[in-house]
C-alpha cells in the first residue's frame, strides 16, 4: 500500500477508503493511466501548446496539434478510453464502448486526469462537453440520432457543443431562456432554428459537427419548464455563423474555444432534428437537468488534480535554493508553511466530498446524489482557485506570467463559478434543502428537551446550567 502509484496523486487516507471499492479491472486501468500520465501526457503538453499555431489568427481554429492524435491512439490501445462512461444501465444504452467504470472509480482516475486538465481529458475521450452530450444521446437520442452523432463522438471522431447560455439574457435562470426557437418553418415539414447564444464551449473546434441547442418549441405552454426542446444543429450548415471565439482573461482555448453563436434560420426535421424525436418535444428542461449532474462533479474531480498540480508547483518554488529573502529560503517563513498546511488540507477535504458525491451516484443515481454534487459543485473550484493563488503568490510577478501554467489554471478555473451554474444558484439549492429539516430537527429538539426536564424532575433539580 505504501509504494502504490496512486499515493502520488491522492491521500493515504482517501484511498484507503475508497480502495476495497475499487475492482481488479479499475486498479489495474489505474496504474496504466498513471504510466500515461507520466511516461506520455505531461512531457508532451509543452509540444501540444506549441503546435497551436499563432499567426495568422484564423490558424488557431484550423487544425487540431498533431500531439494529441498521437496521444489518443495510444490511449486508446491502452483500454484508456471513455473511462467517464459508467457500467450499468447506461454503459448498455451507449452500446458498451469502453469505459465501464463506478463513478467513484472514475473520480480518482479524473482528478489524476486534472494534473493535465487541458490534454488528458482530451486524450482519453473524456472532455466536456462531449461526455455531457455523449450522455444526452445515449439516454434520450433516437437510434438514427445515436447511430449518427453518439457512436462518432465515442470513437472520438467528431466533436460537439451544446448550446444554452443566451446573448443579452440572464441566462443562470434557465427560464429566462427565449432568444432561441425552433418553430415550424413555413413549409410547416420542418423546425427553422433562430438565435443567439454565446460562450459555446468547442465551436471553434474543426472536428465540431453537431450543437445541441436549447431552443424554445412551445412558447404558449403554461409550464415554462415544457417550452424547450434540445434539437440538433450542423455548425456547417450555411446558416449558422460563428460570430466570435470569446477569451477568458486573454486565453481564447484554441482549437476548441468558446464561441458567440448566431443560428440565423437553419432547419432541423423534428425526427432527426430534436433529441428525443417527437417525443422529446418539450423535454429540453428534463434532459439537461440529467446531463448536469455527473458533468458538475466530472468538473470538480478534475478540480482537484489542478489545485494539487499547483501545489505540487508551490512546494518546488519555495524550495528554490537559489531564493532567500529577509535571510531565510521561502520555505522557512511562516506565512509559506500556513499556505501549505492550508493547501493540503483543503484538497484532502474537497476530495472526500468528491468521492462521497462519486459514490452517491453510484449507490442512488445522479437524483440521489444532487445534495452532494451541489455542495462539491459551489466548494471545489473555490478551494482551488485559493491553492492557486497562495502558488501564484509565492511565484512573485512570475506567478501571473504564461511561465508557469499557474496563470492559465487560475482562469480555468474561475469560469467554473459560472459554468453549469454559478455558484449562487447551487448556494441558494443547498440553504433551501437545509431549511427543510427544520421541522424534524424542532421535533427531535423537543423530545430530547423533555427527557431532559424528566430526568431533573426525577433527580430534585430544578436549573441546569446548560
Ligand atoms: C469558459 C466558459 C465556458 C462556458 N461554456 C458554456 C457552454 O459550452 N454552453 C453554454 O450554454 N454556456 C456556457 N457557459 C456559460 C455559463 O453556463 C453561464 O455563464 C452561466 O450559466 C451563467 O449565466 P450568465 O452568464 O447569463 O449569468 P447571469 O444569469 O446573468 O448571472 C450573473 C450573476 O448573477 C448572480 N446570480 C444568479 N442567480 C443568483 C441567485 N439565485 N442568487 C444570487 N446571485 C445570483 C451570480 O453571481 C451570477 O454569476 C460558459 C461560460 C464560461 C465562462
């Protein structure tokens, strides 16, 4: 146990909970995507931001670094492939490709991943937004929807967006959501697609086919939750402009990106066209409430291994020989050794909340497991961003540089209090769900009170101090 891989990258303690739960096959799989990680994924991520190319500006968005080709063959010649996708019940609806895993086994491997965030995901086939919409199709597409877009994005031949967040619409509340429909065109045979959304993660990606869009089908529905629909649009299609790829704090996420959409007419046939088909007319609010919840906790795993990655980075700065100030090394301050305990403790933490969530799923559905995935969801990319920038701080300018990939992580993960939901809207769920045991927690209060006056009664006391 002492000497196993895996210690480099979790705590003794979490994994000794977690390792009865984990099968021969998944420790197995563990220690060959620690081999990758190590032997093949980090050496190569300096050549993977190199073959980006600069200039001319459209280039970024033109090809995809040759690096990570070479990384997901390998990956996949490996069994390392599609490690997101779960057993059970939904490994037979995606047909039994590759993956297999318990959410709890996958939660380790995916914060391993988070030493990599950019490409191990990537290479693996385990990136959002694909695993997101992977799952979309898989639990609500219609065979000739599944034949056509989720066995590709399996295999890791094409890639997807899905498209919600709406331009000039507060778009936290997904009610709000109106600036897109999907209304009968005028030959009454087809759904013509009008909108404008933004911060569409993968739309600049050359390899991106297929946008699962948030549109609104039924506007006159009293339910405003039964407006929506998902349908699918071709980003080729003439009448879908891809207005802009937006930056985060400068870094614009080439080749993948997050792009302003503007669908300006495109026609979609409701069988192909609408997750779901007919029957899924409607269901737009129902199916992305299922395919947020394990991707909010995918997010979070991953969190993990770059606030570990950032720590791993802190510890060797302060341990520069070379660096004294006020006569002593870094490491000798005590403002330096607070930022690491912190550091530590807070990821050991934030992981025991991710595996219990993980395992929550596994034990009730991701239904089951909302209260958990909330609470991980608002607390991992916080208690990250902090590791960051106690590593950034004692980088000095550098720490805000693009030398190190402190930077980088530090936007990366500050987008994650928006993405999926702020980190208020979870806030606001959690307070609410804990408001809800007052009731019982009055009725238990009250029945302990009394036994207690009993009890002084039978013992001639009146007052009790406490
Ligand atoms: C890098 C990145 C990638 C993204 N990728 C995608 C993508 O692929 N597809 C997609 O559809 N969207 C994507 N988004 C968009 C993201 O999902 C939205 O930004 C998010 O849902 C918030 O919506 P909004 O920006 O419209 O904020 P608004 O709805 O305008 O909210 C603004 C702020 O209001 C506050 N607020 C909201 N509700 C409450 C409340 N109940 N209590 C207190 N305060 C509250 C919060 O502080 C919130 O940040 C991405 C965003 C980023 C930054």
């Amino acid at each position: 146990m002492s000497d196993h891989p895996v210690l480099r990258y979790v705590s003794a303690g979490a994994w000794s909970l977690v390792e009865p739960l984990f099968s021969q096959r998944a420790k197995d799989l563990l220690i060959k995507l620690i081999d990758f990680m190590e032997i093949d994924v980090l050496p190569s991520e300096k050549l993977f931001h190199a073959q980006i190319p600069t200039h001319p500006p459209e280039a970024r968005w033109a090809s995809i670094p040759p690096i990570l080709e070479t990384l997901r063959d390998k990956a996949k010649k490996l069994g390392l492939w599609n490690l997101w996708l779960s057993g059970g019940d939904f490994q037979g609806m995606a047909g039994g490709q590759g993956g297999g895993l318990s959410n709890l086994e996958y939660a380790v491997m995916a914060e391993i991943m988070g030493h990599s965030a950019i490409l191990a995901p990537q290479a693996t086939n385990c990136s959002a937004p694909d695993t997101g919409n992977m799952e979309v199709l898989a639990r609500y597409g219609t065979s000739e929807q599944k034949e056509k877009y989720l066995v590709p994005l399996l295999k890791g031949e094409i890639r997807s967006s899905f498209s919600m967040t709406e331009y000039g619409v507060a778009s936290s509340d997904a009610t709000n959501l109106r600036n897109t429909t999907a209304l009968p065109s005028s030959s009454g045979k087809t759904l013509s697609v009008k909108g404008h959304k933004w911060w569409i993660t993968g739309a600049g990606d050359p390899r991106n086919v297929i946008h699962i869009v948030l549109a609104v089908t039924d506007p006159k529905n009293p339910s405003p939750h039964k407006r929506h629909s998902l349908v699918l649009v071709d980003p080729r299609a003439k009448d879908v402009k891809i207005v802009r790829p937006l930056t985060v704090f400068g870094y614009d996420d080439a080749p993948e990106g997050h792009c302003e959409v503007v669908y300006d007419g495109v026609e979609v046939d409701v069988d192909g066209g609408v997750v779901g088909g007919k029957a899924g007319l409607g269901r737009g609010f129902e199916i992305i409430q299922a395919r947020l919840g394990p991707g909010r906790l995918h997010h979070c795993m991953r969190s993990i291994g770059i606030a570990s990655r950032a720590l791993d980075i802190l510890l060797q700065r302060v341990s520069d020989p070379n660096r004294k100030t006020f006569g002593k090394y870094l490491k000798e301050h005590g403002t330096v050794l607070a930022d690491i305990a912190h550091s530590r403790a807070e990821i050991d933490a934030a992981r025991l909340l991710v595996l219990a969530a993980a395992r929550r799923i596994d034990i009730g559905g991701a239904k089951g497991a909302m209260q958990d995935i909330g609470i991980a969801k608002f607390t991992v990319p916080s208690m990250a961003l902090k590791v960051i920038d106690r590593a950034m701080q004692v980088h000095g300018a550098e720490g805000v540089s693009e030398d190190t990939p402190l930077a980088y992580y530090y936007a990366s993960l500050r987008t994650l209090r928006y993405a999926d939901g702020p980190d208020e809207v979870h806030i606001q769920q959690i307070g609410k769900n804990e408001l809800k045991r007052v009731e019982r927690l009055r009725s238990r209060i009250e029945r302990i009170k009394k036994e207690s006056d009993k009890l002084l009664n039978e013992h001639g006391k009146v007052k009790a101090r406490l």
